[in-house]
C-alpha cells in the first residue's frame, strides 16, 4: 500500500473517485498478488484459486478500477459486489485499487498506452500539477511519431493493443497523413476539445459515443481511433507488476505478481451485421 501511495498518491485522484484498500487487513503479509482491470466475480475466484495448485489464495488483489463509487447500504452475498466481498474476505484476500491517481501518474496508465504505441516526447494531454519529484502529471499523454498515414498508424495500434472481442474504430480517412497523437486510456468523449486544442492529427481512446464523435469528426481533425474500456487500460497493469517486483527485489523481499489475462470486457462476441454478413 505504502509503494502504491509512494507512485499512484490518493490525493491526485479524482473527487468523484474512491481509490485505496477496499477490503483487507494492511497489517497482513503479502507474498503473492494479482493485478486485474476489473474487481469481478471472475477475478476473485481467480484470486481464492491461488497462483499455483496448491490450493492457497493470492494474498493481494490490485485492480484499477473501484469496487464501489456509490455508497451501498447492503452487500449481501446476493448481490454481485457483496458476492465479491464476501467470496475475498472469506479467503482472506485484501483487495486494494489504484484508477485515476494511476491514470495521471508519470508512470500511469496514460505513460503505458503511449510507451505501447510508440510515441515520443509525451506530455499530459490535460495537465493537473507536479508529482513528489517535479514531473508534470496528468490525464492522457501527447506525443510524436514518425510521420504515416491514419490507416497505417491504425493497423499498427490494432496489433499492439491486447485482443478483445469488438477491435479497434477508425474514424477519418485512412490516406491522411498523422505525425502527431494524444492517447487518453478508458472513456475519452470528455477529452475530445483538449485533444482538438493540443492540435494532434488523431486521438486514440475508447468509449466514444455516437454524437460526440460524429459532431467532433465533422469539424476536422483529430481523427479518431476507438479501442474498449479494457484494452486501452489493462495495458497498464504489465508495468505496474514489474515496478512492484522490482521494488521488492531491491528490498530484499520476494514478492510474486501476476497480471489476470481474463478479458472483463462486458462484450464476449462481435457479430457482423446486414443480409450478406459472412
């Protein structure tokens, strides 16, 4: 906790957002962890499973996103989040998270979609202050990369982001040319006038709803790249598991980390459409 407070600090979070230890005891051992996107059923039985066959729970589970952002006045087991609770406290699993405080760290979120994609002298794409050690932070990067066309940058994109079910949207025409981009990881419409204003020839996020999109292409540029929720977050999470192994590495401490591979997308299956779909 202590380590996620040092890189990820709850006070650069978002005010609407609740980020921290969810559940657990901070005073017990952590030997074993797994770090997911999503805190869903699937991923806590993946962390009472354990990480190997002898039938003990990782001890820590880590994900990006909040078990709860409302107040809840029951969590019965009925219920999908009290199952959740319930099924981690009983197997004594701490579950802690780190969302828009990782989303704006230097070394966030943000730094791991653009680090993916190739490019170059980042910068936030919405600035919010300096961190402990005076690097500028924020949402979403901006950076450069060699000069190419959209529908090639696209392709590129496509075959870095982990696979999904519903791929990746190109919005604009594939023979323009782009050099310069802005990244911002999960929902992005908020984004859009900031991506216009950095002056960025396309603007890769995920979420992009038909309206803001559709008003926002029809004045120019940026074009638009649309990934899930999922894959332009989890991206994320291979860094983050090599920052904490190696931090405990050099404190002398054996700590082992696994990244969940589960896709939590809530979409499992893409369907062409129309009379003559293959």
């Amino acid at each position: 906790m202590a380590l996620m407070e040092s890189w990820y600090p709850q006070a650069t979070a978002q005010s609407w957002d609740r980020v921290g230890l969810i559940v657990g005891d901070p005073d017990a051992p952590v030997r074993s962890l797994l770090l997911a996107l999503d805190p869903t059923a699937v991923i806590a039985e993946q962390a009472v499973a354990g990480p190997d066959s002898d039938g003990h729970p990782y001890d820590m589970v880590i994900t990006h996103h909040p078990l709860l952002l409302r107040g809840a006045s029951f969590l019965p087991v009925t219920d999908p989040k009290g199952a959740v609770v319930t099924r981690l406290i009983r197997a004594g699993v701490s579950l802690f998270n780190a969302h828009t405080n990782a989303d704006v760290a230097c070394e966030g979120v943000a730094t791991a979609l653009a680090d993916l994609i190739g490019l170059r002298d980042t910068v936030p794409l919405e600035p919010c202050g300096v961190d402990a050690e005076g690097h500028e932070i924020g949402l979403g990067r901006v950076g450069t990369i060699e000069p190419t066309t959209l529908g090639a940058f696209a392709d590129h994109v496509a075959s870095v982001l982990p696979a999904g079910p519903t791929g990746l949207l190109v919005g604009g025409d594939e023979a323009m040319a782009v050099s310069r981009v802005a990244v911002l990881g999960g929902a992005g419409d908020s984004a859009l006038d900031a991506a216009r204003a950095a002056d960025v020839d396309v603007y890769l996020t995920a979420d992009l709803r038909h309206h803001p999109a559709s008003e926002h292409l029809e004045d120019g540029r940026p074009y638009l790249l649309c990934g899930t929720h999922w894959a332009t977050e989890w991206v994320g999470l291979e860094p983050l598991a090599r920052r904490l192994t190696e931090d405990a590495h050099s404190r002398g401490a054996s700590l082992a980390v696994q990244v969940s591979r589960i896709v939590t997308d809530p979409w499992a299956l893409r369907l062409p459409t129309g009379p003559d779909r293959a």
